[in-house]
C-alpha cells in the first residue's frame, strides 16, 4: 500500500511539472483544442521530455549510489563523492579535444570507460589503506575526485574549453527535447538489472570471505556493480549533466526505514529518487520565476545539507 502511494506520488509531481515553467500551458485549451498546436507542441517536445528525463535520472543515479554504498561498504560515497563524476567529465572532455564530432553515444561509452577507470581506482584506494572510521571512506573519494576534477578543468583552460565543459557538467533539464533525452532509457534498463542482482549485491556488501563462502564469485559481482553504476553516471553525464547527492541522500533516507535488504530497498529507493529530483526543479523553476535556477544547483545546496546532517548524526552515534 505504501509503495502504491509513493507511486501516486511519484506521478502526481510529474502531472504538476507538465504545467510549472515560463510558457503557460491550459489544460483546457490542450483538452478543447482549440487554440494552436503552439501549446501541444510545447507538451509534446519539451515538458513530457524533461519530466520523463526527470524521472529516469533521479531513479538511476539514487540506485547507482545505493550500490556504490553497497560495494565500498560505506553510507557516505556515491558516484559525485568518489570520482566517478569526474572521471565521468573527464572522458567527455577528453572526446570534446580529440574527436568534438562524435555522436553522443560514442562519447556515453568513453565517458563510461573513464567512470569505470575511475571508480576501480577509488575502490583500489580504499582497499590499500586502514580505515579507523566510516568517515576516510568519503574524504579519499573527494579528495580523489578534486585531483581529477582539477585535472579537468586545467585541460579545458588549455584547449580553451571552459565554457563547453561547463555546459556539460552542470546539471540542467531546460534544455531537454525530443530526440536529445532518450539515452536516459539506458539507466532506466540497468536500473531493472541492479533489481534483478539485488541479492548478490546484499551479499557482496557483507564482504568477501562471506561472498566466498556461499559460493558466489565476489569479483563478479563487484564488475557487475562496477559497471552499473559507471555507466549509470555516464549516461546521465553526457545527457543532462551533474546530479549530486541524490545517490548519497536517498539511499540513506530509505535505509532508516527499510533497512539493508537491497531487493527490498531498490524500488523505494529508486521512487525517492525519482520524487527528489522532481522537487527540486520544480523547485528550481518557481523560485526565480520566470528565470530558472538549474537543479544540480539545488540538489547542491539540498543534498550538501543533508550530507552534513548525516555526518553530523552518525558522528553523535559514534561517540
């Protein structure tokens, strides 16, 4: 019943952002019809696609951080607080200088391949060193994803491509169209995958002499989660842009209710998701009507508060 209730709720914010933004839609007129086919026009290539981008992307990226929580074994890293976003960028920056006519898809898959790179690296990392707190974990991924991001931006001054790489990385939905946000249904398909080896991903989360030893192939499981979420992040990357925190804070939002079971998890999570991202660009249209603020600029401001709540809170338990 609940779940029934998150999806009702799920579709009534994407009813409602049909009709938020600065062309004014009636719904009488797009039930009459009898005004132009300026109106439909508007519903049919822009809003439907922004709501549908919206909900596709807020879906994959909560799913794709709940799995990166489950292969670091820590609650405070996802794909923007581990390199994964970066090394994102920087596989989309680094086709913008040597290949700038190659088609989107081309550039999803060399973005894909920088975010496994990257996210093997992280992992790597963590693996290496002695961790005496939860709280190592998300610093290394920062720090990590500031050296590849400062990287990034020096290569984008040389090549003078700031502005490009800017366009690219903030994440904005005004922009999407009809024909431009298809991609998305990418995530939306390895999202069902993440559902389907949810188990194996409950187990590989309690460690890998427990994965071992109830016979499954730990390796396997943390490629197969490896690419999940790197492609996850690439797809989103090179369609909209950034997403932040949305994989850090949904997935502990629904972890205080739901627990670890990650096949029980993944639909609240994925739903949660959905309705985050939803809220704050509608959020994100209204506060300077009729100008809009992009929503990676408010899932910034939202999820960094959020992030600091959760350190905050696990640091009270800790002590």
């Amino acid at each position: 019943m609940r779940l029934l209730l998150a999806i009702l709720a799920v579709f009534g914010l994407a009813i409602l952002s049909l009709f938020v933004g600065v062309e004014d839609l009636s719904l009488a007129a797009l039930v009459s019809g009898k005004e132009d086919s300026h109106a439909l026009l508007i519903l049919l290539a822009s809003r439907i696609p922004r709501t549908i981008a919206l909900v596709l992307a807020g879906m994959s990226m909560a799913v794709a951080g709940y799995i990166m929580q489950m292969l670091a074994r820590n609650r405070f890293v996802e794909p923007s607080t581990a390199g994964t976003v970066e090394s994102a960028g920087l596989g989309i920056l680094t086709v913008m200088i040597i290949a700038p006519g190659l088609p989107i898809f081309g550039r999803m898959i060399v973005a894909t391949l920088f975010a496994i790179a990257g996210t093997a690296l992280f992992l790597r990392i963590i693996q290496q060193i002695r961790i005496r707190s939860p709280f190592i974990v998300p610093l290394v991924g920062i720090m990590l994803a500031g050296i590849i991001s400062s990287l990034t931006t020096f290569l984008a001054y040389r090549f003078d491509l700031l502005q490009s790489l800017g366009a690219w990385m903030t994440g904005d939905f005004s922009t999407v169209l009809r024909g431009r946000y298809e991609l998305l249904w990418i995530s939306f398909v390895l999202t069902g995958i993440a559902y389907y080896a949810a188990d194996r991903f409950t187990v590989a989360g309690m460690g890998e002499n427990f994965t071992t030893n109830l016979g499954m192939n730990y390796a396997r499981v943390m490629a197969l989660g490896l690419t999940i979420v790197s492609m996850v992040t690439a797809v989103v990357t090179t369609t909209v842009g950034v997403i932040p925190f949305v994989g850090l804070v949904v997935p502990n939002i629904v972890s205080l209710t739901m627990g670890d079971n990650a096949r029980r998890s993944i639909p609240w999570i994925g739903l949660v998701g959905a309705l985050f991202v939803l809220s704050c660009d509608i959020i994100g249209r209204i506060v300077r009507y009729p100008y809009e603020i992009p929503v990676g600029t408010i899932l910034g401001v939202v999820g960094s508060a959020v992030f600091l709540y959760l350190l905050l809170r696990r640091g009270r338990c800790l002590a």
